[in-house]
C-alpha cells in the first residue's frame, strides 16, 4: 500500500527502524576500503553520507537498497 506522500509502508518501517553508521562500519559492511567508497559516492554511483556534527554518517538501509540494486543488475543480465 502506498502512502500519499511516496515511499510504500515497507520503505516507511524500513526508515523507522534504520541506523545511522559510521565509515569503518560501511566498509566493513560493503568490503571495500574508505577510498572506493568514497570513490563511488564521486561517480554517483554509491549513498552520499549526511553530515551529523562534524561526523559523517549513512543510513544502513540506503547501504541494503544500494547493496540489492548491484544484485538486481546482476541478474537483469544473467
């Protein structure tokens, strides 16, 4: 069901239980090192962080939807 605003309840529950994470734990998530990652996020191609004080964070769900769209352009070709 989708609400009137975008995002379905799904996208909603999702976003109301995501984690705000720091780098090391992207990395760790992703497998790769600060500087792909930052790499990506130049060519668009990864989740921009938001910036929370001087700190920079993700939203573990962008990371899983970022993540699930590599495995869906995978299989699109396959």
């Amino acid at each position: 069901m989708k609400s009137q605003h975008g995002p379905t309840s799904t996208d909603e529950l999702s976003l109301r239980d995501a984690k705000l994470i720091r780098l090391p734990a992207v990395t760790q998530r992703v497998g790769m090192q600060r500087t792909a990652v930052y790499g990506l996020i130049k060519e668009g191609k990864f989740p921009r962080p938001l910036k929370l004080g001087g700190a920079s964070v993700w939203v573990d769900v962008e990371i899983t939807r970022w993540m699930e769209s590599l495995v869906a352009a995978r299989d699109a070709r396959a």
